[in-house]
DNA sequence: TGGGAGCATTTTGTATACATAAATGTTTGA
DNA sequence: TCAAACATTTATGTATACAAAATGCTCCCA
C-alpha cells in the first residue's frame, strides 16, 4: 500500500520550517546581492518570527552552501561566480549519471518503473503536435523532474540524492537563464531520456551512466550558450589561482 | 606569501564551534546506536553548554546526513547500512574522478603543484625501504589526505570540496573498518598517485579522471573485502524495494 | 480482558533577556 | 592634521523561561 497517501502536502508544522522556506527562496531567486550580509533582527521583522527560527534556517541554508558564515560575523550571501555555476552542472553530470548506473545494476521496482513510463508518455503525447504551446513549458517540467527523481530514488542512495538537490538549487543568479524551449531542443532532451531508460531497463550499466552524462552535459552548454554578455563567457576561461589550498 | 600561516589551529572561537566538534567525533565514532534518540537535555549537560548552541550542532551533523531530523520529534542517529557506505565510495570515485579532470583542464597552480610532487616525494621516501614499520601507517594517512586534498583544491569548486567532505564523514559503523596497509597494498596506491598527477600536469583530462576513478573504486573493493561476516556481504546484494518514491 | 479517554510527564519549539564580541564614532594628544 | 585610545552602539552568541506538542501512564468502562 501506498503509505503517506493522505498527508498534507508539505505542511510546514513549525515556524523554523515556514521561515526556512520562505527564505530560501528568497536567496534562490536573488532577492540578496552576492556578499550581501543577511542581519538576524532584520529578518525577524521581515518574516514574523523570533531570532530562533531564523537563525536556524540561517544555519541551514548556510550548510546547504547558499551563505557564508563566520563566527561573531553573521551570515552572508554567497557569490556564484559563473564558474560555480558552470561546476554545478560538471556535478550533476557525473552524480546523475552514477544515479543511472545504479539504478540499472540494482533494477527497477515496479513501481519506478511505471513511474519512468508514465513520464515518456507523458512526453510522447506533448510532442506529439510536433509544436509547443503556451503552458507546455510547465508541463515538461514536471515530466522532466518526475524522471529524473525517479531514477535518483531508484538508485537507492539518500546521499546521492541530497547532493543532486544541492546542485539543483545553486541561484543562477546574474542571467536569469532561461534554458532554451524550441521543440528540436525538448525533442532532443524527451529522446534521451528514452535511450536512458531503455539502458536503464536493459541493464546496460555503463551505457546508462555515459546517456544520463551527457544529457546533463547537453544542458550544460545550453546554459554557457545562454549566457548574455561575452564578459560572462570570458569569466569561463578561469585560470588557477595562486591561492594557497586548503 | 603564506597568508593565515600563524593561526591558532582550528581554535574554537564560540561554544557551539565546540560543541560541533565534539558531537560530530562522538556521531562518527559510533557512539550511539543506529536509530538512537539524541536527547538535547542529556547532551546539554554532557557537554556542558546551554541547549542553544546544542540544538545549532544536532541541526548542522542533521544537514550534513548524519542524523535524522523529525519535527516535534527530535533527532535520532542515522542508520547506514552496508549499501549505503558502499554508495559512499561509489560517490567519492566519480567525485573526486571528476576533481582530477578539472584540475587537469585548469592546470595546476605552482603552490598545487609543489604540494602534490611533496606529497610524491614523501611517499617515495616512505616505501624505498621496502618494508612498512611502526608509525607509516599514519605518516602515510598524512601524505595520501595532502595529495587527495590537494586536488580537490585545484579542481576549484567549493562544491565539489564539500560533497567529497561527505562522503569521508559516513560513519563506517558496524565492522571498524581497517583498509589493508600492506606494502604491496600502498605501493599500488602510491603508483596510482603518481600516474594520477602525471595525467593531470598533462593537461589529460579523460585520463586522470578514470584514473582517480579507479583509484578510489580500488578502495571500495578493499573495503567490501575487509568486511568480517558473509552477512554484510550478502547485505550488499541488495534489491530495490517496493516502497513508492519521494 | 481489551480498549480508549484523559491526565501527567517529557521533550521539543519559541521568544526573549542577558553576555560578549565587533564595528563605529568621538575625543584627546602629539 | 593625523592617529591612537576610549566610549558607544550594534549585532551576534548564550542561557533560560515559557508554550505547545508528543509520549506514556492510569484508570475507567464496556
């Protein structure tokens, strides 16, 4: 049976996890300049509740990589310079292919199976017209979330999991990207995610693993293609710094 | 010139930087059972700090995976199976695989690569006996963290920094794991060491991926051989479950 | 005997007061 | 005029009191 069924979608029963909420997509979307000091009593005022629960989704949220924190300090917005960005792709490729080839070493459930089926129906059916209306945008994104969660829960590691959602949660800040949506690029994408599952399905590890890959790769430079100013682009051509490690 | 080079080493500025440090010791050294209930009263007078920066450590080890987090219902130690440390390595390969690939398309700074070739040179000095004695093994443990570390750096994403911090802080619970330190057992890791920065001063990107991949898979492989009973092994052929996903 | 309603206890969530450290601004001396 | 030291202000760190939720227990009733 399907247990959870008739819970409260997301509910956030405590004050520390409505504000953890509420701030975290204010820092996702930008509503803090990078270096940007994030002051406790301001944000109380601002979000209605005490210093306890912010300071706790301040630590959170600090954890999670979007602050800085230093100690007597307070905490910061962090900057995302293009190259981070451009690395948090780098990140997923690898972690969402490994996620491919776990799931074809352990297999399938029954149930991420319908899962990943239900999704390249879906997907099936909104290409079909051979041209993408208004509200399709929407709609393949959630196809799109729902296979690729359902190949990171099929792999069967929470670690992984969580690291994916880091990578997924990094502020794009300065171009607000916008992937490109022409139907030839969603085809692409929707006919990958075909060849993944059916490696997937098949048991063909290593075949899965180099697909997922590269069709994180492919949105990749679908971002740095994205990119508005030339300066961003040169940004990408970093060289080492001469910093000392650690 | 060496900035930060007369710090006090890791001082614990505030109480709760001290207490962090102390609960993560105990969390990873297996002092409490899997499953079992982290009380903040007990650790308060355990610890002997107030229950505010107590609650701000169990928050940060529960962001960090360590510990499970329930509201209303406190914190309990995580469980980590077999599968799940085993995923662990299978994480670090591909991260630290792709860390050896951006290190070698950046190039090296000349602080990283003179710790690298060190850390070479230590390891050559180690081995040249051609006998380990009393005491290598831990001088070996220091030389193989600076090369791994050092790469990690040069790959130069925080990100990547962080998640490989990770996946080495999963408790290797049940059967304290010793790895092998046999002499040919760290020749093999030492060569691999070498080869590794070779591709990377190379600018061979591909190469020094699989290479470090590899390496890191090759202790994954120990690590299951090192496992005591045909339990843990058998733990390990694991097969997806038929609960629903997310 | 089994089950459940209701109270007591325990434990976590929240607000807030106080302590301490940083940042700021001002005064004073050369 | 500048700078150093002190005082003031501000912000964070810490402790604790109170509120609310969950747990466990007793006792009653069918």
């Amino acid at each position: 049976m399907n247990q959870r069924l008739m819970d409260v979608p997301n509910a956030p029963s405590t004050r520390a996890a409505t504000v953890l909420e509420e701030l975290r997509n204010a820092v996702c979307n930008g509503q803090f300049a990078p270096g940007e000091r994030l002051h406790e009593v301001r944000l109380t005022e601002q979000l209605g509740a005490s210093r306890t629960p912010v300071r706790a989704a301040l630590q959170k949220l600090a954890s999670e990589g979007l602050l800085d924190h230093a100690p007597n300090h307070g905490y910061r917005m962090r900057e995302f310079p293009v190259a981070e960005i451009v690395y948090a792709f780098e990140l997923r490729a690898v972690l969402e292919g490994l996620a491919a080839r776990l799931a074809a070493e352990r297999g399938l459930s029954s149930e991420h199976q319908r899962l990943l089926e239900q999704s390249l129906y879906d997907g099936d059916r909104l290409l079909s017209r051979g041209v993408l209306i208004e509200g399709d945008r929407a709609a393949y994104s959630t196809i799109n979330t729902c296979f690729h969660q359902t190949v990171h829960a099929a792999a069967g590691s929470r670690m992984l999991q969580d690291m994916v959602r880091l990578c997924r949660q990094v502020p794009i800040s300065s171009p607000r990207m916008i992937v490109e949506f022409e139907y030839r690029d969603v085809r692409r994408r929707h006919d990958d995610h075909q060849r993944v599952f059916e490696a997937i399905l098949g048991r063909e590890a290593w075949r899965a693993e180099m697909l997922m890959r590269d069709h994180v790769m492919y949105l990749k430079t679908a971002m740095i293609r994205s990119l508005p100013t030339r300066a961003a682009a040169i940004e990408l051509r970093y060289s080492p710094e001469e910093a000392s490690p650690e």
